[in-house]
C-alpha cells in the first residue's frame, strides 16, 4: 500500500466483527498485513479474542515474538482485573480496554466497572494515568468525559450519518456546550422520523429548528433540497437523480426518484459524514489537555467521584 500524505491510522484487528459473525481472524495473516503495510500504520492493536483472556494473552506474545510491537487490548467487562495487572507489570505505554461495544452492556453497568479499573489499575494517588489508554467503541459522551482516555474510537458518527442524522453540541446561554449529552438529529429529506414530531429537522420547534440550523450553516454545510416524484421503471436516473424506494415487484408500478436541486445534508449522506467528524474533532479540541486526573474518594457506602 502506497500513500502520498502520511496519516496517522490506528490499526484495529477486527476482532469484535470477526465474534459477532462468527468468524476467525489467522494471527499469521494479520501479522504479514501488518509488516506489508507498516509505513502506513502508526499504531496497531493485539490480535483479542473475546472470550479468551489466555489466547488474547498468546497473540500478544505471538506478535512480539515474530517482531512487532502491538497495543495490549484487556476486555474491561467481563475479564479479570488481574490480567490488566500482569500488562501494567510488563511496562506497556499504551494499552487498550475492549469489551464495551454492544448494546447489551449499558452505561449505568459499564461506570463501575471502568471505575474501579482506573482506580486500582489505570491512574496514580493523583489519578493522573500510568499510561495511555485506548477505549474500543466507547460511544457514551459521559464514559469519554469522565475518564483520562488517551485515544477512543467508535462507528457512531459514520452509523449516524448512513442512517440519515448528524451529531450536534447543545446550545446554552449563547454558546455550543459539548461537555453535555450531544444532540443527535435526523435531517435525512427520507427519514422515516419525519413522522415523528421533534425527531427531525422538519419536526423540531421553530426555536430548535433556527438553531439546528445555525449550526449547520456555521459549519459550512447548508440542508438542501429534492424533489419527489414517481416514474416508470424503465428511468435512466441523471447525475442528480437516485431512486428513493425500492424496485416494486410488479414490473408496472411506478417508481418514487428523487431528484437532488441543491445538495446539501439532507440528501448526501458524505456530507453528513463530514459534519459528524468536525463535531467529534471540536469535542476533542473541547477536552482538557492529556493527561489529566480521574478524581475519586472512598467513602463509607462506596466511591463518591
């Protein structure tokens, strides 16, 4: 693989897309991967596997051995503390917590875990961080805020996007506020939330909707506009034309195309992946300066933060 601008790529093995369709991912192949592409790859992870602390544990060392340096992943959910012990021992700068992806674990269960992690494991008696760490899928805006993370990753801003919203900070006393629950607002000219007042663009209240789009505008970005109408589908679509539905089964039925007269984030869904970066690259830039401390007490039901 060949670039002409270097960018920083945080390489993840994809172990997580591998157990949940049930494949398996061949360590060999990923370590040759990772030796053909390495003048691309600025950081890399551990070949994991879930469910498996002790093979997670030999890939590691699978890795080293045959010359690489790979980013530890511990599983913060569901595996024992003192594997994350035994990396800290080994002297790692950089190690990443996975098991947080999914549905299944809520933020209200995960807290306690990650609590106690950057507790007894993570940070010194300041709470600063003994080194840097990686939070895989971290998508809860209050799990970032409350931990010294080095680094978080997550497809929420791409899934968003394709799904037809944008993420958005909160709008209090004449400012954006991005250290709040971020706003996630469909504005997808083909949202089935069009229906549903206060879930999209069209929907919000006069008030919310001026500032939805305040910020689009301060963005860069503008809504856009289509057109709605049925065809026959035997229609060559033109450059600005895409169907909106998909092909009915009798061959006789019209079909309904959209027609794109100014492009914008309502009908492309690249632009609105454009905004979904710049919002989480303003949260970053919203974030105190790494390292900072995990502040927690102990008190006599437990750990007051």
């Amino acid at each position: 693989m060949k670039v002409e601008n270097k960018v920083e790529l945080f390489l993840d093995s994809g172990a997580f897309s591998a157990w949940t369709q049930k494949v398996e991912i061949d360590i060999q192949s990923y370590i040759q991967f990772i030796k053909e592409n390495i003048d691309c790859i600025s950081v890399y992870a551990n070949l994991d596997v879930i469910g498996d602390v002790e093979k997670t544990w030999e890939n590691q060392m699978i890795m080293e051995e045959a010359g690489l340096s790979p980013i530890p992943v511990f599983h913060a959910y569901f595996e024992d503390p003192e594997w994350l012990k035994r990396y800290m021992d080994r002297g790692y700068e950089y190690i990443a917590l996975g098991g947080m992806a999914g549905g299944a674990i809520t933020v209200q269960a995960l807290r306690p875990v990650l609590d106690r992690l950057w507790r007894q494991h993570l940070s010194d008696a300041d709470g600063l961080p003994l080194c840097k760490v990686h939070g895989f899928g971290l998508t809860s805006l209050p799990l970032m805020l409350r931990y010294p993370w080095y680094s978080v990753d997550s497809t929420s801003w791409v899934i968003t996007g394709r799904m037809g919203g944008i993420f958005m900070p909160r709008w209090y006393q004449g400012k954006w506020v991005y250290d709040d629950a971020s706003w996630k607002i469909s504005v997808s000219n083909r949202s089935p939330d069009k229906k549903e007042a206060g879930q999209h663009i069209e929907t919000l209240s006069p008030g919310r909707k001026e500032i939805v789009l305040r910020y689009i505008e301060e963005k860069g970005y503008r809504l856009g506009k289509s057109e709605f109408k049925k065809v026959d589908q035997s229609h060559v679509l033109q450059e600005n034309e895409r169907w909106a539905e998909k092909k009915p089964s009798n061959k006789y039925d019209k079909r309904e195309l959209e027609i794109i007269t100014e492009p914008g984030i309502s009908n492309k869904y690249q632009l609105r992946d454009e905004m979904n970066i710049i919002y989480f690259l303003d949260l970053e830039k919203s974030m105190p300066e790494w390292p900072w401390a995990f502040k927690v007490k102990e008190t006599q039901h437990g750990f007051k933060f």
